[in-house]
C-alpha cells in the first residue's frame, strides 16, 4: 500500500481517527446523551435502508486512510446492538495500514459477544461506566441495567484479549462525583486506564449547564489529595485524555477537559454518522453527508476525493469558542455520531 499523503485542514490539523457510528439505537438512556423523556417508545430511529451497509462503511474507512486515518473507532448509539457486527471488524482488519481497530460499548453485551469480537479482529474495548454502586449507575443508565453486567462484560473482553481496558466515566455535578474515588481505588493497579470526562454539551436534548460540570482540575485534586499524582506526556498528537499516573506505581487515570481545557488545537477526528455523514466536530450542527455519493457508482477515487476536500476545509474549534450562545446552538446528537 503506498504511503498515505498526509491531509492537513485549515489549522494544520492531519486526519489520523475515524470514530464510525454504526447505529443510532443504544439499549441504555443516559440523561447526557439520550434522555428517556426524548427518546421514548414513539421516537423514531434511522430506518434501515438509510444506514450505512457494511460495505459502504468499509468504502469510506478504506478512502480515510488512504488519507491519513490509522485510527479507527467503531461507536453508536451502542455499536453491539447492530446484527453480526464482526463482519464488520473483519472487514476493517483486512485494511492495511490501520494501527488501532477499537470499540466503545457500555458494556451490556460483552460477555456474549468479546470472543466473536476478538477473533474477527478487534484490537481493543473502550467501556462506559459511570459508577459503581448500582442505585447511581441505573438512575444514569435508566434501563435497569446492575454494575455488575458492566464488570462481566469487562472481564470476557480482558479474557478474549482485548486489552488493556479503558473506562470511561462522566461526571455529572448532584449525580456522580462520589465515582470518583470508587472508580479510581476499583482500577488502581490493574491494567485499566479508568478516564474521568466531563460532562459536555454535545447535541441539543440533555440539558447541559455549566453548573452541572465537574472540572477536570477538581477531579485530579480529589484523587491527589488520597493518591499523589503526577502528569504523563501524550502518547501521539491529538490523544484526547491527558494522562496522569500514581506516584506509587499503580497505575495511571486520564481526564477530557473538553469544556475547561480545550483541546481543539490537536483534534485530528473525524466522525461517520450512521447514515453517511463525515462530521469534523463532535459539536458540530452539520455534516457532509457522502452516501448519495456513496449509492450513485462513484469510484473509490472519488470518494476519497471528497473526505479531502472536506478535511482541507475544516476550521471547527467549537470547544475554544464556547460561548452561552453556541451552547443553545442545535448541534447533532451524541448518539447519531458517537462519543
């Protein structure tokens, strides 16, 4: 495979992830991404035949990385949901040139599904898991769903070797912020990397506040002040989570500070909706939608073609701009294009 040409936006920011919604249906209803009152039994999800098939995903993963891409994401609504899902995996796995084949699920069908997953191809899972008491977790998840399906879930990915494990936890002020130190002393000294995210506003249907924020800043002083901390360089440009680890050696967390520390400067994502659209922004309010192009006969070079142009013209910093204006902006929903 030749070497990709390395693709640059207006920032000169390259395309190096791929985070792929596969569906826009999830089996939880958390309150910060789809809200029970919004996403009830009336509310309709993406027909059928305006998903993406997998053959058209793997059209577009293929044309990304001939672009760059060497990250690639599988995400939802929850990506396990969608049938047979490591055809994709191995779909994807038999693409030169992709270094990192992950998935972030919540958890709920991993037990069932980690071996399939590891054997079509997957790399590694990323889990969601708010809390370990299961009165918080289940008023966050809103399906009834006990910690301990999270944590079985957990260890069948870790036995089918995909890991290390990360996990991630957002903290919602008035919900969850006695997580923290749970979460932090359940992982210290094993080999998942528990990341403490704030709560953003992504979309336009969880009523974010700024108040209802738990600042990455005071998440590290709490777990400091039980167990020191001390910072740890990225791995790569644009890794999301800044790293911390125990000065005891057992281990290390991350925080995303998307709200207080913005990191948009080094953002080098780009995200496929279920139905076909590239979004350059996780708080985007429009997408570049490519399956007419996708469904019209246009040759891979032509689609490969038109992420270019879309990349070279990418501008968004929404997170460095925030303003209480572009807060109530209707930005696309979390679960339509993943985390």
């Amino acid at each position: 495979m030749p070497a990709p040409l390395t693709v640059l936006d207006t920032l000169g920011r390259p395309m190096r992830d791929l985070r792929v919604s596969v569906t826009d249906r999830c089996n939880f209803r958390c309150g910060y991404c789809m809200p029970r009152e919004v996403y009830g039994p009336d509310h309709a999800f993406l027909p059928r035949a305006e998903i993406l098939s997998y053959e058209e995903i793997e059209r577009v993963v293929r044309a990304s990385v001939a672009l760059g891409v060497r990250k690639v994401r599988l995400t939802g609504g929850e990506p396990l949901v969608r049938r047979e899902l490591e055809t994709l995996i191995r779909m994807l796995a038999s693409i030169e040139g992709i270094e990192d084949l992950t998935l972030t699920t919540n958890g709920t069908l991993l037990a069932q599904k980690a071996q399939a997953l590891a054997d079509a191809g997957l790399h590694r899972v990323t889990v969601s898991l708010d809390a370990l008491d299961d009165e918080t977790f289940m008023r966050m998840n809103d399906a009834g769903v006990p910690v301990a399906t999270v944590l079985e879930g957990m260890a069948a990915a870790e036995a089918a070797g995909l890991g290390p494990i990360k996990l991630n936890a957002v903290i919602r002020r008035g919900m969850n912020e006695h997580a923290v130190l749970d979460l932090a002393e359940r992982f210290r000294g094993t080999e998942t990397t528990v990341r403490f995210i704030e709560y953003m506003d992504v979309g336009h249907t969880n009523g974010w506040r700024l108040d209802d924020v738990v600042p990455a800043g005071e998440i590290l002083s709490r777990i400091d002040a039980r167990w020191p901390l001390e910072p740890i360089d990225p791995d790569y440009r644009g890794e999301v989570a800044q790293r911390w680890r125990y000065r005891d050696g057992a281990g290390e967390i991350g925080v995303i500070s998307s709200v207080t520390q913005p990191f948009c400067g080094d953002c080098t994502r780009a995200r496929l909706s279920a139905d076909g659209s590239i979004y350059t922004c996780l708080f985007a309010t429009a997408g570049h939608d490519l399956r007419p192009l996708l469904r019209s006969g246009a040759s891979d070079d032509a689609v490969t073609d038109c992420l270019r142009g879309i990349w070279t013209g990418r501008t968004d910093r929404y997170s460095e701009l925030r303003t209480l204006d572009t807060v109530d902006l209707p930005k696309v929903e979390m679960s339509y294009i993943g985390g």
